[in-house]
C-alpha cells in the first residue's frame, strides 16, 4: 500500500496528485513542489464515474470497476518510482454520489490512498489556481469543465473573487431533456443566478478542463493553426462561438468524421460545447485562453508560501534548465552583459531577453549540423509556464539565431512573430552566440568585459589580461551583430576593468 509523508517532509523529491473526477483519473507525478512544476509522468483513464449519476444517484459500476483496478496501478507505479508524498481528489462525482463514501472506503483498502472528496467551492478556488499558476496575472473568469460540473470563478489581475459550482458536466446536462433547447435553457438557467458574472464580461474566459481541451484541438486544425501547444492558446471569441454553435448540435456520427475530435471524447465534446456557447454569449469575452493547469497543479500552487507563489514560473523554469543542461555555468551573468544593447525596453520584454539568456545554452548536446533546428523544436514546445505563443516563437527565433548565425524562416510555427520582434531576436541570438564563443560556454569570463553601443559603434571592450580571449571567430560574431544593427564594430583591448559578472 502507498505511503505518503507529509508534504513539508517532501523537499526536493517526487510528489504526486491524483484527481479523480466525473469522466476520468488521473495521476501526475512532479519532479518536486514547486513554482514551476515538471511533470515526470502523466497518465489519464477515461472511467466515466459520473456516468448517469443524474439517473441513478450512484456511480457508473463499470466506471468504478475500471477505477479502482487503475488506482491500484497508479499505486504501484508511485512506489517503483519513489514517490515520497501524494494527494488524492476527488471532486463532483463522488462528492454527489450515494456510494460515493464506499467507494472511498475501497481505495483506501486497496490502495492506501487516503482520498480528499473536495467540496465545490474549493474545487472552483482551486482551479482558479491553477488558471494563476500558469497564467499570471490572469484577468476574467476561469471556467473549469469537468464531467459532472462546472467551477466558474471571476478573477481580477491574479486575485480570485467570486465563484460557483453549477451541475453543467457533459454527464450530467446530456440527461437533461429532449432537445438542444433544454438543455440551452438548462445552462441559462443556472448561469442567471451569477448575478456577478456581468461585472467580468468583455475580459478574458480561461478554458480549463479536458473536453475544452478538445475543443482548442479541433479549433487548431480549423484554423491550421501553426503551433501545437494548448497551453495559453488564445483564440477570439468570435471564431471560437462559430465553432461551439456547430459542435453543439453534431451527433455522435457527424464528429467522428471532423477532423481534429478524439475518439474518446465524441460522447461528451457536443455538451461541452453548448456550455461554453452559452458562456460565451453570456460574457462576451475578448478571448478565450486555453489552460492546460487546472485542480491538480492549483492544489501544489496552493501548498506553496506566498513568496514562491510570487515568483516568476517562466524564469525558474529557465534557470532550472539551464543549471541542469548547461554546460558550466548558469546563465544569469549574459542578462546583464546583453543590457545596454537593448536600453529603455519594457519589463516583458526585460524578462523575455532574461529567459533566453539563461536558454541560450541547453542544446549544445544536440549534433552541431542540426543545432539550431532542434533548438527551435524544444523551445516551442518546452513544457513551461507563463509564456504565450507569440513569446515562444521570440525565444525559438532567438535560440536560432544564437545556434546559425540567422533566422529560422519566419513561416510554419514562426509566422506570428512580427517584424520588430524579429529583427530583436535576431539581435538578441547573435550576442548570445558572441557571449558563448567568447567564453567558450564559461559566462564566468565575461567578468571584466562589456559590450554597448557608442555614438553609433557597437563596441566590445575587455581588459589587457584577456586580449588572447579576442580571436578571428569572436570577430566575426562581433561584426554579424554590428551588421544587423547597421553599425560598425570596434574592439577595445586594455580597457578599464568592467565590474565583474556574476556566473
């Protein structure tokens, strides 16, 4: 049977969620609680708990069945893999279901997992958090579609304010009358009662939730969207109501024929749809952003002391790659070497060039040929948080640059990056690809040196006792960035001592 310490006792080790909600399980397991949570292993079952919970007041039993022989196996895995602490949740369908206590009951006799049944309220709270923990600063309302319910929660600019659980799951609404009127009526009725959710239309709804998921998948390949990612996908509102208006009222045999819809979501995507049709008509957002964190990763945000849940996810992540796969120093020392080409730039642009600095040397393993295609590759699809699309091809086109000396084609993937930002990556690339060679990957050496911009001269300056450091090949990377800016490029050697980097 698993065993689990107390989270303070976890530190830096494995922890674990399993949620167990209306339509599936599923078992997570993080490299360590933290900020910006890596997922080691990911498995998801589709057991269908709440599966005519409407009807029968009880869970499906084929659905219980299949739960529990997989919890079983999640406990097994969790012990092979050393997994010092895990939570367990179960939310809708086994909170409102008759036997849902027995069914509690067996898990911990088979598994040994003591299983948290979260009340709705909580369940919306922690949704939201995980909405903030990928999306900080997040500002609308986050709507988490599980199976058997629905958790909306208004939040402004990261705060959570008020929420509802409403019994709007696909599960559930799919037994609700005969036709596609009844149940719009059903949703109506329910959202009618938020009678603050007017206060947050026009801002932005925060999709979490695996039938949502769905949807953001089928939207792309309507749209040929070029980048794969779910998470901070943002689509207008207007394209993504035509969408939901034409999902809402296919049959089963219809979607199997659409391209982009999962074969295991066919039974519930329909109804998932129509709630978020009748959400969009009700709010009006700007947008809809898809969020891939949702209870699971609000739960850890939640353990966290609120001087962690402070930081930043995206720089974290950085600094955490770039220490494990660096090859001798971390990153930080390149930031301040890079400012004063980029002088007077706003913070998030700031914290971009900071989060490419620390990348700019993660995929010096991959062959040298193939480089820098494999660099954009990893970076558009790096598994981290608080960056949005645009921003991901910014710092592909920057790993590019700082890999072969250019831009990738700005097509494909790339397409949404402007021609300012562009010409920026290009730039940023190129000085990374100048700090690396002239150190040789070492940043440490950078101490004493500094690169800036005078009176229309890009200008290397490095003390006399690293004069040998200046050789044809850093030369030529110096003159590739003063090509890009237009400038003419000038070396000074003895130069006063510039204070030194930190590595």
């Amino acid at each position: 049977m698993m065993r689990s310490l107390p989270i303070e006792r976890a530190r830096d080790q494995p922890v674990a969620v399993i949620d167990i909600g209306s339509n599936s399980i599923r078992l997570v397991v993080y490299r360590r609680l933290s900020r910006a949570p890596q997922a080691l292993f990911n498995e998801k079952v589709l057991c269908g708990l709440g599966r005519r919970l409407n009807d029968t007041g009880r869970l499906d039993p084929d659905g219980v069945a299949m739960a529990l022989v997989n919890l079983q196996r999640f406990a097994h895995l969790l012990a092979a893999m050393g997994v010092v602490h895990v939570d367990v949740l179960a939310t809708a369908a086994v909170r409102d279901a008759d036997d849902g206590g027995v069914f509690v009951d067996e898990v911990k006799r088979r598994c040994g997992f003591d299983v948290s049944v979260i009340s709705g309220p909580e369940e919306a709270r922690l949704a939201a958090m995980g909405v903030v923990c990928g999306i900080p600063g997040a500002d609308g309302v986050a709507g988490d579609l599980g199976g058997g319910s629905l958790e909306l929660v208004a939040l402004d600019g990261g705060e959570a304010r008020e929420h509802a659980t409403l019994p709007l799951g696909p599960f559930r609404l799919m037994d609700v009358g005969a036709t596609l009127a009844d149940r719009e009526a059903e949703i109506d009725r329910h959202l009618d009662r938020l009678d603050w959710l007017s206060a947050y239309g026009g801002r932005s709804l925060y999709a979490v939730g695996g039938n949502w998921r769905a949807l953001a998948r089928t939207q792309m390949v309507r749209e040929d969207y070029p980048l794969q990612v779910i998470h901070q996908y943002t689509v207008p509102a207007a394209s993504l109501n035509t969408l939901t208006g034409l999902l809402g009222r296919q049959k089963k045999g219809s979607l199997a024929r659409m391209a982009g819809v999962s074969r295991r979501r066919l039974e519930t995507l329909p109804a998932g749809a129509l709630v978020m049709a009748r959400l969009l008509a009700r709010l009006a957002p700007k947008d809809v952003v898809f969020s891939a964190l949702g209870v699971r990763e609000g739960h850890l945000f939640d353990l966290l002391p609120a001087d962690r849940q402070a930081s930043d996810p995206l720089l974290l992540a950085a600094g955490d790659l770039a220490r494990r796969l660096g090859r001798f120093d971390h990153g930080d020392g390149v930031v301040e070497w890079t400012e004063r080409l980029f002088p007077g730039e706003p913070p998030h642009a700031r914290r971009l060039r900071h989060a490419a600095c620390l990348l700019g040397d993660c995929c010096w393993a991959e062959h040298p040929d193939h480089r820098a295609e494999q660099a954009v590759t990893w970076m558009l699809h790096l598994p981290i948080l608080a960056v949005e699309h645009a921003e991901r091809a910014f710092l592909a086109a920057v790993l590019h640059a700082r890999y072969a000396g250019d831009l990738p084609a700005l097509d494909g993937s790339l397409r949404c990056l402007g021609e300012a930002e562009a010409s920026r990556a290009l730039t940023l690339g190129l000085t990374l690809r100048l700090a690396f060679t002239l150190t040789g990957g070492a940043v440490r050496l950078l101490g004493g040196t500094a690169l800036s911009r005078d009176n229309g001269t890009l200008v290397l300056a490095l003390p006399a006792a690293l004069e040998a450091m200046v050789g044809d090949v850093v030369r030529r990377r110096l003159e590739a960035i003063g090509k890009a800016l237009g400038e003419p490029v000038r070396i000074d050697l003895g130069a006063e001592e510039q204070p030194r980097q930190t590595g």
